[in-house]
C-alpha cells in the first residue's frame, strides 16, 4: 500500500479536566485528555513522519504509540473489565510488541481508526460498570482490577507515552508543548 503523504490534522478537542467534579467525571475527564494529547502531537504530520522513531537503537514512533494505544485499551476495557475473548489486534505470542514496530503496509489511517473504535468500545463497556466493580475478566498476571484501578492505570499509560510522544515530536519537527 503506497504511503500517503498529506498532512493530518486533528480530529478530537483537547478539553481541560474540570477542577470542580466528582471522581468519575474527573477520572474520565482526564483519560479523555490524555487521549486527546496523543492525538494532538500526531496532528499536522504525514505518514513518513509518523513513522519516524525516537532515536537508535528504538523502534518507537508516533503511529507505533497510537498502535499501543489500542491495544492498551482493548486489553484493559475489553478483556479485563469485561471479560471479552478480544484477540490481539497486532501483538502476537512470538512478537509482543509488534504494535510498536510499524511496517509500510500500517497506516494511519488504520492505525488511528482502530484506535477510535477501542476508546468508543472502552466508554461503553466502562459506562455499565461502577468504579468499585470488578472486571469480569482476568489481566495476564492473574490478577483481578475494578474500574477506579483501570482508569488511574490508563491515565497513567496515556501520560507516560504522551512523554515519549513529545520528544519524538520534538525530533521530527521541533514542535513541543503539552
């Protein structure tokens, strides 16, 4: 598949969290702007550029974090708190973090599409539920997680990689900010 070579913009507002609100309207509130900072610092670029990596010897690159992303949601939403047989969408038992290392058949258009339906998967699946309640399913390490513990673990998945976004960006184009 040829890579395209627009520019991207951005596609979700970045609202500031609320100081005034609840705990769950806080804890989503700041998941949602930690998503939205991921997608922030992918807009304006094209697909060579999304792909660029961090530095030697890392594969780490835009499109690679927002494949993370997904697949970080997926595992958490889908198959811990609801307990859904939801396969890998690029990791495999032989390659883990085939997620991060992008081809040139992945795109961003893939990439980000697959990212969107798992955060719209991950708001519906964590809406039925209640910060207090268990998820039905069971991560990899056997433990069990409730929904408060799989927010606070997200916001700070989004917020780690949102670090590494930053100086990847920063790399490609001197761009920089939060």
């Amino acid at each position: 598949m040829p890579l395209m070579t627009a520019e991207r913009t951005e596609t979700t507002p970045r609202v500031e969290p609320g100081t005034l609100t609840g705990e769950r309207a806080a804890l989503e509130q700041w998941l949602d702007y930690h998503r939205a900072t991921l997608e922030m610092k992918c807009a304006g670029l094209d697909e060579a550029q999304l792909r660029t990596a961090s530095a030697p010897p890392s594969d780490l690159s835009l499109l690679g974090l927002v494949r993370h992303m997904a697949e970080v949601e997926r595992g958490w939403f889908r198959r811990v708190l609801a307990g859904e047989d939801a396969p890998w969408i690029y990791s495999t038992d032989e390659d883990f973090d085939r997620d991060i290392r992008v081809t040139d058949e992945d795109t961003w258009a893939d990439a980000h599409a697959t990212w969107q339906a798992e955060i719209a998967r991950a708001r519906t699946l964590a809406a039925g539920h209640g910060l207090d309640d268990l998820g039905a399913g069971k991560h990899r390490s056997g433990e069990m997680f409730n929904l408060r513990w799989i927010y606070l673990h997200m916001i700070e998945e989004y917020a780690r990689h949102n670090g590494h976004a930053d100086l990847i960006r920063e790399r490609i184009d001197g761009a920089t900010g939060d």
